[in-house]
C-alpha cells in the first residue's frame, strides 16, 4: 500500500483547515479592534487608530489597516499565512459606528 502518495495531501488539508481557523480568529479580533477605536472617539482624547491597534495583539497588528470616516471605525485585518493572496483573500473586515461625532 503507498501511503506515502498520501502525505502531500494530507498536508494540503492540514494547510487549509488551519487557514480557515485562523481566519475565524481574525474575523472576531478585527471586530473588537473596530469596536475599541470606535470607543475611543466617543471618549474624546485618544487616538481611534491608535486604540483600535493596541486592541490586536502584537502578531496582528502589522497585519491590520484601520481607517477612520467621521464616525465610523474600518478594520480589515490579514491572517497569518505564508501565502500573501491567500492572506489577502480571507481578510476579515469589521466596522463599528461610534454614531455623530462632535
């Protein structure tokens, strides 16, 4: 029997499993991210930008682009891959609303 012709794969499998649960994880830390900086514009004296970041832990936060319109917060935020177009491709976005800002 040749098991060995199974092993590429079994590793291809591995591989996509463990993208799909990182991308999991990321949908739910860029959400938060959004939220913090969101929480920070309503406080009125910290940086959105800034609280959304330091809201991601350190491996996450040179993936992560936040921008901020008025008063909405936008994350998007790349899974750890090895492959960038897939990273890219299973991007989580989020967005929280701090409502009118003044």
């Amino acid at each position: 029997m040749e098991l060995v012709g199974l092993v590429p794969l079994l590793v291809a499998v591995a591989f996509g499993v463990a993208q799909l649960l990182a991308a999991g994880i990321v949908h739910g830390l860029a959400d938060h991210a959004a939220q913090a900086g969101a929480m920070a514009l309503l406080q009125d004296g910290g940086s959105p930008s800034e609280a959304a970041r330091d809201a991601l832990p350190g491996w996450a936060r040179d993936r992560a682009e936040v921008d901020v319109r008025g008063g909405r917060v936008l994350v998007t935020l790349r899974p750890p891959s090895p492959l960038e177009p897939v990273a890219r491709a299973l991007a989580a976005h989020a967005t929280a609303d701090a409502g009118a800002t003044t």
